[in-house]
C-alpha cells in the first residue's frame, strides 16, 4: 500500500471510535476505554510508519497527498475532500496522537468511577479525529470542518460534568467565545475565495504575490482573529480559565498540546499571507507580546492548581503567537515550542490531576503541602516539567523558549528590542508563578483540612495507569528540545515549508542565554522568598490592586460584561424601542388611517334614494360648473 493512501486512516481510526462508543450503548461501558485508547494508539502508529516514510525521502520530495471525493463539486467552486501531509503537519500528527494516546491510557485510571466512562472516551476520539482532520486538510474550507468539530468536542468535555452548573456554564463560555473567532475564520476563507478563486492551500500561499495588501491584511487579520479564538489569545482568551472545569484529562488533552495549538498553526501553515502582509504580521506579533504577560499575571495570582497551570498556557501559547508573527525568523522556533510545551504542559496538567486524585479533589494549593514524601512520582514527573517550563539549562523549555527570545532581538531595531525586553520579563515572571506552584504543592508543612463532611484527605500515590504517561511525558519534558536542536535538526526539517531567516540579531545568543538565566534566578528567588521561607496562610491575603485584578484574570470578564453583554442589552433594548415606536407606529398608524377612512366612506353608502339623489345633483353641478371655468379662461 502506498503511503498516501495511508492518511485518511489518521482520522478514520479515531472517527470510529467515536462512532462506535457514542452509539453503541451500554453494552460497551465495560470495553469502551480500552476501544478508544487502542483506535487512538492504531492512528499513533499510522503516523510513525507516515513519518519513517517521509524521512526515507529528500526534503523537497516529502509532502504526501491523498484525494477522497469531490465535496462540492460545482461550477466555478470546487470543494474537496482531500488531506496533505508534509513536514508541519506530520509534526502536528505525531504530537496529537501520542500525547493524545497517553492521555487516554491516563484517563482509564482517572475516570474509572465515573458511570458515563464510556462516553468520555467517545468524545476523546473525536476530539482526535476533528483536530487530525484541521492539521491535515489540504484546503481551508476542509480544515474549517476540522476546527468547528474541534470547537464541538471541546464543548462536549469541557461540560462533561454537566450536573455541576459551573462546568455547564464554562462549556458554553467556551463554545459562545469560539464563536466570535470562528467568525473570522469563515469571512477569511470568503476573502480567499473572491481574491484568489479558491480555498486550497498551495494555490492561495503561491497566489499572494498578485492580491493587494489590502486584502491580505483584511484575509491575515480575520485568520488571526479565528485563532485567537482558539488559542485563547487577547482579547478572546477568557473561556480557557473557566475550562478548568472539565475532567482534568481534558485539560491536558486541549488545553496543552492540540486544541489552543490550533491558532499557531493556522498562522504558520499561512505564512506566506501574513509574510505579505506587514500590517497583519505586526498585529500578531502585539497579540502574542501581550497576552504572553497577561496569561504569566494571571498565573501569578491563582491558588487553584488547574488555573494556575491554565494561565500559564495561555502565556505559554503568547510565545509561539509572538514567535509566528515574527515571520520566517520565528516560525519554526513557534513550532518547536509548540512541541515541546506539548510535553511538559500536559506532563503538568497530569501532574496537578494526580494530585487531585490523591487529595479527594481539591484545587486549593494552600490546602496541600509537603506532598512530595507521599506522591513521590508525581514529585519527580511535575518537578521535571516544572524545570522544563521555566527554561532550566538542558530541559526541553530552555531550547525552545530561548531560540523565541533570540528571535524576538533577532527582529532587529527599536521593535526587536522592544520584543526582546517582554520575553525576558515573561521568562521571569514563568519562573516566578511556576516555583509558586511548586512550593505551595509539594513542599512545606501539610496544610490540608477535613472538608465540608469531616473527610480529611489521605494523599497517596496514583495508580500506573496515570503514573505511567506522566514518566514518558517526563521524558519528553527532559530530552524533546535538546534532541531537536542537535545539528539544528528541527530547523532543517520544517524549513522547506514555513522557510527561516536569521534575522539581525543585536546581541549574540550567548548574551540571551546568559539574561535568560538571570531573570530565571531572580523569578525563582523572588518566589522562594515569598512562599518557601514563610508560613502560607491558609487564605490569600488581599493584596494590592493588581494582585486582586489577577485573581479575578485581570478583569476581562468585567470586562466582557460591561462591554458585550450590557452593550449587548442596550442594543436590543433600544431595537425593541425602534421596533414598538417607529415600525409598529408606522404599520400601527397606516391599519389606523386606513380604518378612520373605511369609516368615514361607508357613512356614504347608508340605502337611501333620497341621498344618492342629492349626491348625484351635487356631482352634476361641479361638473358643469367646471366646464364653464374652462371655456372661460
């Protein structure tokens, strides 16, 4: 068989899974997570046998495409079923169907009590399969089918637990904010079609060079405003804190390595629009400088583990958005931390879930403590990517953080250092909220409490099949960015399809790596001054302002509030007052004249001869009298 025709098993091995599971009733309830893991495991596998194959071949000769059917097929629009691999979708395959593989092998021990198991795993695969289908269509009409079905799943896990009234809010949160971006997406692939004629990724990046900057800029701004969406950027970030929500290996599916990934690769998969379009390219670049210190803020001032960790990424994601508007000096770096963030922020998320499971379900880190002597793998796993996150020398976070910092100076002039300045205070407000979680964790005296009904946790150790993914995941939160940077190999993979350029950088990378270390120093110091020398009270201190603003995610749903929904409120109310007054009264008044005048004919017509007489004398008189005036004048 050859390779090609090896793709559309990607997503159809996960797409049965969620067929089978979500339809095949209760019968399954006792099988079903072994179905949906082993379907998720065969479209890993697939992806590997993909991958060797391309390797066996030379880099301008690695893209693979594979055509299924004629979707919409009309004249003057066509619209295929098709998929493309190549080096950036491969990257994105391998990513989402082994960590994602893991998650579900996680989820056979974390969801085990719960009744409706099955349908976890159902929604899990198609999860998979949705976001196997956005990375690789060959089209952007096809990857919209792929990123709706994306914002489906994340829906239907995110409000899993829909008998809590705050994971049901949270999903629809997530689901109305997605909206908004998706929006964009759907006017972006209407602009391609009226400027280039067609939706398919190679005609549309090779047709640039002929479309007006007006239109890129509009097509570049519309892609970014889907993929702040998705990738809960600023100002569309707010549903990713709330998302917590959701069962915990929800959180490390998309909330770590595929769903908020989705925005960086939509960006980087069209490069060439925004390469012609500098407009575009700065507002991305803005977007992900921002967010990157809004998300680091927000993480600072969390005491719930989940949320601490959900901010992160959202900071974490800042760095690959602001890396991929950094254009052909940015993108592949985007991408390897997009990888390597895969590993150690789901290794993370693992990590704060088996801390819940073995402290009955809290969230509150100032209710934990010294937990490291009764969980000790979970120390080492979440330690490992902790060192990894904050950048430490040799781990995985400090080869793919630091090439972004390089490339942000490497930008050149007043903006690179501008650029170059944010990464470095981002750098050090990671290390600062990351030892924050570390500390308040597994470190200090045991803080925990009886809850509500008299239950005091017993911390212990969490079972293999949750233990065993965060070792690997571990694993790749220690080796992934120094493997890749070897010989450069990770550079040289992606380059024949996002391009690279080294830029102008002002300093030398030795002087980046020597002021990242240096504000990591003084964020880890800063933390353990705060919280690993003193008692932690059992609650939070008010604070200053800033410090209550983060608590509450610096506002933005205040935010929203105020702006959307009241702004919303005023709209409609003042449509429903135009709607009463002005269109009523005019169709209300015209059926009211209409009436009056009816009424005043039909006095008229009242039967009597005597009437019609003296009306037809009348008639008869203005008629002569008028025939008069005329021969007069």
């Amino acid at each position: 068989m050859n390779a090609e025709n090896l793709i559309a098993l990607l997503v159809a091995a996960p797409l049965l899974g969620a067929a089978v599971l979500l339809c095949g009733g209760r019968r399954l309830d006792r099988v079903g997570h072994y179905l949906g893991t082993l379907l998720a495991a065969a479209s890993f596998v697939i992806g590997v046998v993909l991958f060797v194959d391309m390797l066996g071949k030379g880099a301008e000769d690695r893209a693979l495409h594979q055509k299924l059917f004629s979707w919409i097929p009309v004249d003057g629009f066509q619209a295929d079923v098709a998929f493309q691999l190549d080096q950036l979708s491969v990257t994105f395959v391998l990513l989402i169907t082994g960590v994602g593989t893991l998650i579900h092998i996680y989820s056979i021990g974390y969801m085990e009590h719960d009744e409706r198991r099955r349908r976890f795993f159902g929604y899990l695969n198609l999860f998979l399969a949705a976001m196997l289908i956005l990375v690789i269509a060959d089209n952007y009409l096809l990857l919209y089918v792929g990123w709706e079905g994306v914002g489906l799943a994340s829906y239907l896990l995110i409000g899993f637990w829909q008998h809590k009234p705050s994971a049901a809010t949270a999903a629809k949160k997530a689901f109305l904010v997605n909206r908004v971006g998706d929006m964009g997406l759907s006017i972006a692939i209407m602009l391609m079609f009226t400027t280039f004629g067609t939706f398919a990724f190679g005609p549309v990046l090779e047709a640039t060079g002929g479309a007006s900057e007006g239109k890129l800029t509009a097509i570049g701004l519309m892609l970014l405003l889907a993929a702040c969406g998705k990738s809960a950027q600023v100002p569309l970030q707010s549903w990713l804190g709330d998302a917590m929500e959701g069962p915990t290996p929800v959180s490390a599916l998309i909330h770590a390595a595929t769903m908020v990934t989705a925005g960086v690769y939509l960006i980087v998969r069209s490069g060439a629009i925004f390469n012609a379009a500098p407009d575009a390219q700065l507002v991305v670049v803005v977007v992900g400088a921002v967010t990157l210190i809004f998300g680091a803020i927000v993480g600072c001032a969390k005491d719930d583990i989940k949320k601490a960790l959900a901010g992160s990424t959202m900071s974490q994601i800042g760095y690959m958005i602001l890396a991929a508007g950094l254009g052909p000096i940015g993108y592949v770096f985007a991408i390897m931390h997009l990888v390597t963030h895969g590993f150690f922020k789901a290794g993370l998320f693992l990590g704060a879930g088996s801390v819940m499971h073995g402290m009955n379900d809290e969230v509150d880190m100032r209710k934990f403590g010294g937990l490291r002597k009764y969980m000790p793998v979970t120390f080492v796993t979440f330690g490992l990517g902790y060192l990894a996150i904050i950048g430490f020398p040799g781990l995985s976070g400090f080869f793919s953080k630091d090439k972004i910092i390089e490339a942000a100076f490497a930008k050149g002039g007043t903006e690179g250092w501008i650029l170059g300045a944010v990464t470095l205070l981002g750098a050090a407000i990671t290390a600062f909220y990351m030892t924050r979680v570390m500390l308040l964790t597994f470190f200090g005296e045991k803080r925990w409490v009886p809850d509500a009904e008299g239950h005091e946790p017993h911390p212990h150790e969490s079972p293999k099949s949750m233990t065993i993914p965060m070792i690997v995941l571990a694993f790749g939160s220690v080796f992934a960015g120094g493997f890749f940077s070897i010989g450069d190999r990770f550079l040289h993979w992606l380059e024949p399809v996002t391009g690279h350029d080294h830029g102008d950088a002002p300093v030398s990378a030795t002087t980046v790596t020597a002021a990242t270390m240096v504000v990591l120093v003084i964020g880890v110091g800063i933390a353990w001054l705060m919280y690993g020398r003193k008692p932690v009270p059992a609650v939070a201190p008010r604070g200053s302002l800033l410090t209550r603003a983060a608590r509450r995610d610096l506002l933005q749903d205040d935010f929203n509030h105020v702006v959307l929904v009241r702004g919303g409120e005023h709209l409609t109310r003042s449509l429903v007052y135009v709607d009463h007054t002005l269109v009523d009264g005019v169709v209300n008044g015209t059926a009211a004249s209409m009436g009056g005048l009816s009424g005043r004919l039909r006095k008229l017509q009242n039967g009597y001869a005597r009437s019609y007489a003296v009306s037809m004398f009348g008639g008869t008189a203005v008629l002569i009298a008028a025939t008069l005036l005329m021969r007069a004048v």
